[in-house]
C-alpha cells in the first residue's frame, strides 16, 4: 500500500506541471487583449512626458537597462505616448481558440508537435516552468510578425558613426516575407501548394542601391522542422553566382552593418539554436506609436508621398517615435553552439504581439555589446492598405554597438501586399534571373 500510494503521488507530481499549463479560452483572451480591463499605469511614467537624463531615475523600472543608461548619458529622450491595443489578425486569433492546448512540445528543444495555427502557447508564462521561455520562443516562431507575406519595400539601411553623427554609408533594398505554412489571413491557407521541402517561412532580400552591392540578394528558406537546419543562399552581382552560405556566415556582419543575419526581427533562428529562459514579466516603455501622427523625415522621397521615420539621439541613431508603457516577457536566450560569437540575448516580447521589439546583446565576456530596437506603428495609421490587416507594422530599427559607437539604422515603407509577395520570388532560381 505504502508503494501503491507513492507510485501515486509521484505519478500526481509529474502531471500536475502538464495539467496546469493547459490553457483555457479565457486566457486566449487575455493574451490577446491585455489592456481590455486598463492600461498599465505608472505615476513616473505619463502620456505626454518626455524622460531626460533630468528625470530618468524616477522612471528606471519602467525601461530596460540599455536603455536606462542610454537616457542617463544624454544619448537618449524618450517621448512617452498612450498605450493603446495593437489588435492582432482575427483569424489568428480565432485559430488561437480554434486549435487550444493541441501544439505540444518535444524532449528536446526544438520538437514540436500537434501545432496547427495560430499562438502555440497562449497562455500566461509560468516561472515555475522550466520551460516557460521555449514556450515563448515558439510563440515568437509562429507569431504574425508581419503576417501571412508582406513586404519592406523599399528600406533603407544607414551607417552612422555615434560620435560624429555622419552617415557613412545608405543601402537601399527590398525586403520580402511569406509564409507556406499555418496561414490565416492571405490566400491561399491553410498553406502554399506544392511544398516538397516542407517549408515555413521564406525571406527574400534584393539591394537596390549604391552600385557596388547592386542585385546582392539573400534567400532564407525556414523548415517547418525546427531541428532542421536553415537553407541560405546570397547572390553576389560582381559575382553573378549563387552560393550557398554556411551555418556560421548568419552570424557575420551583413554588408558590413553592424547586423547579423542571426538578428533580423529580434531573432531569426531556429528555436533549436538557442537555450531559452523565461526571466519575468514587467511594464516597460517600448516603441509602439502611430506612424501617421509623427514628426516624419524629408531625406528619402516616395512617388506617393510617404515619409519614412526620422532619427535622433547620439549621431542620429535613435528612432523619434513615442513609447508605450506596455506589458511584455523577458526572455533569455543562450546560444547552444560554445563557438557563437556572443554569450546571450535578452529579449523584451511584447506580450500582445509575441514580437521582440527591444533585444540586448551580449559578447563572450557577458559585457553588453550592441542593442536592437525595432519600432512598431498601428496599422490603422499607416498606408492605407495596411489598414485593418491586424499586423503591426516594423516601421524603424535601430542596432548600436555601444563598444564601437557605432550604429545601424533601418527607414521602413512596410506592405501587408500578398501581390508583393509572389511565392517564385523565394527561389534560388528567381535569384539567377533577377537581374
């Protein structure tokens, strides 16, 4: 009996993690809609303030620490604005509902099974779960950054030098995103047929300007089998050949930014790649704002009329947009390979959108190195055809290493356009023939 009963209890502690992590619709809700009940609200922290190195102690637990010191060495204000819902997709959101507790993960890192569409884990992390942070991470992996395709087009990429402000270098290039899989806005869906390959995901890159990287392309297809390695391919123009990048290049500077593949959107890996750890929830200030209510730049001209963001700060290389004080999971990820060449990200998701909007990046030593901002507007004050999509849009990105005091940054013209989007332009053989 007394056997019996501990068989049981410990058969009962070995479930009880599983059973309390099954969401209910009630917490779908809940991670979609954060703010239905109010706003996080801070005393320090108010729309309309503007946060100086003046004032920037009374408001320290509302940013993240890259931040923090960026404000207190003057490099940095930050312009707080109302926090408002970033509704996303209704179809994703319903195929959050429609497909509940079904993705599960694997033994290791990188198994997933069961996923249909929709938020893999829509429920709220739990520290006490090991393995709360992959949850996050497979959250982030089949998120709707960007939805079902969309386009940059065009984007404007400068490099700056932080201590005298030039700008030393402007590449102007297109940039293309789709998914073959788990679609739910964009036809055709569930997914893109024939897939052989068993894809998830495609990006697609062609540089436009200055001449000696003219047609430069890079191909990134994406297993839907995250244990499988990415395929990667770049077309050099003064080249004209396609070859295929090994596994370490996606962590080499792009061009010469101070980008890595690795870095694009916050993290474009495989979930695989990294050790994932959930390292708490809090009310910070991150980048979310309405592109059309800005003070907007006059140095990169549209046919049409659009104005891309201006930046500002240390030698410009901070987006002028307005913050949000909004909910979001702090996330670490180590990477598995001891030869990567830093030691640890730490991400902020916005716990809304499942996207890494803030990211700090540390060397092999665990000293800061650089910091990745991506700025997000509505899509409802945006192009009009982005109105409605329920994708919030990447509208501005700031990478600076602090160690070089230097700086990339990103203009966004952002297109939720699946005719932008053609799923031949994410070939290896577009790639030979586009030039």
């Amino acid at each position: 009996m007394k056997q019996s009963a501990f068989t049981l209890s410990l058969l009962a502690t070995l479930l009880a993690p599983t059973l309390s992590q099954a969401a209910t619709l009630d917490a779908v809700d809940k991670s979609f809609f954060p703010y239905a009940a109010g706003t996080p609200g801070d005393a320090t922290v108010k729309p309309g303030a503007t946060i100086t190195k003046a004032n920037v102690e009374a408001a320290k637990n509302a940013l993240d620490p890259a931040i923090y010191q960026f404000v207190k060495d003057g490099w940095l204000e930050i312009k707080v604005g109302p926090t408002t819902s970033f509704d996303l997709n209704k179809n994703y959101v319903e195929a959050t509902r429609a497909n509940l507790n079904k993705a599960k993960l694997g033994a290791k890192t990188g198994e997933l099974s069961g996923f249909v569409a929709g938020r893999p884990f829509p429920e709220e992390p739990d520290a006490k779960d090991a393995r709360a942070g992959e949850k996050l991470a497979w959250n982030f992996k089949y998120g709707i950054n960007w939805g079902d395709s969309a386009a940059v087009y065009p984007f404007y990429w400068k490099f700056r030098d932080m201590n005298s402000g030039k700008i030393e270098r402007t590449l102007k290039m297109n940039f293309h995103f789709l998914n073959y899989k788990h679609r739910v806005s964009q036809a055709p869906a569930p997914e893109i047929t024939p897939n052989p390959s068993n894809l998830f995901r495609g990006i697609y890159v062609k540089v436009l300007e200055p001449l000696d990287v003219k047609d430069t392309q890079l191909l990134i297809q994406r297993y839907d089998d995250d244990l499988k390695q990415d395929d990667a391919n770049l077309y050099l123009g003064f080249q004209r050949r396609v070859r295929r990048l090994a596994t370490g290049q996606i962590t080499d500077a792009f061009l010469g930014t101070d980008l890595m593949i690795e870095d694009f959107e916050g993290y474009n890996g495989r979930i695989t790649d990294m050790n994932w750890n959930y390292k708490g929830t809090a009310n910070v200030l991150l980048p979310f704002y309405n592109h059309n209510e800005l003070k907007l730049a006059d140095d990169e001209k549209e046919a049409d009329g659009y104005k891309f963001v201006a930046f500002g700060g240390k030698g410009g290389c901070f987006p002028n947009v307005t913050w949000q004080l909004r909910k979001a999971y702090i996330v670490e990820s180590k990477p598995a390979d001891a030869n990567h060449p830093i030691s640890k990200r730490v991400h902020y998701m916005d716990a809304q959108t499942g996207t890494m909007v803030r990211t700090m990046i540390f060397d092999r030593k665990g000293e800061l190195w650089k910091t990745f901002t991506i700025g997000k507007s509505h899509p409802d004050f945006h192009l009009p055809k982005n109105k409605g999509s329920g994708v919030a849009i990447d509208d501005a990105f700031s990478m600076v290493d602090v160690q070089a005091k230097h700086c990339t940054t990103g203009q966004f013209k952002g297109q939720v356009d699946p005719a932008l989007n053609p799923a031949n332009l994410f070939t290896v053989q577009n790639m030979r023939g586009a030039n």
